[in-house]
C-alpha cells in the first residue's frame, strides 16, 4: 500500500495557523493541512460550534465568539 498525501503541495494549501501537534517536520505539516481541511470542512457543513472545538483542541482562538465562553 502506498502512502498517498489528499493535500496539493501548492503554497496556497499551507494552512494559515500551525496547530502544536507534537510532531515535527513532514508529518507536523501533513498533519497541520488535515486539521485545518477538517476546520474547513466543518465551516463549510455549517458546523460552526464543531469548528470552534477543534480549534480550542489546539489552543487556538475561536473563529467567532462563542456564546459557551
């Protein structure tokens, strides 16, 4: 089985935030585009407060306020 990355290695792909994963080099990166895809996804299917909790997982400021905080 081979190991076959879904992320474009173009530079527009690079996720605007780094996530502190506890990886380093090729797998943080990696891992850092799949979260900020998952954060993309959830966006986009409306999922708002899902989007927020997945960034809160990391550390991250909130995309928007939420009313739980």
């Amino acid at each position: 089985m081979s190991k076959v990355s879904s992320f474009d290695e173009d530079a527009a792909e690079i996720p605007p935030l780094k996530f502190e994963t506890g990886l380093e080099g090729r797998e943080a990166e990696l891992l850092n585009r799949f979260i900020w895809g998952r954060i993309m996804v959830l966006l986009e299917s409306g999922k708002e407060l899902e989007a927020n909790s997945l960034l809160e997982e990391f550390e991250q400021p909130t995309l928007w306020n939420d009313p739980l905080h």
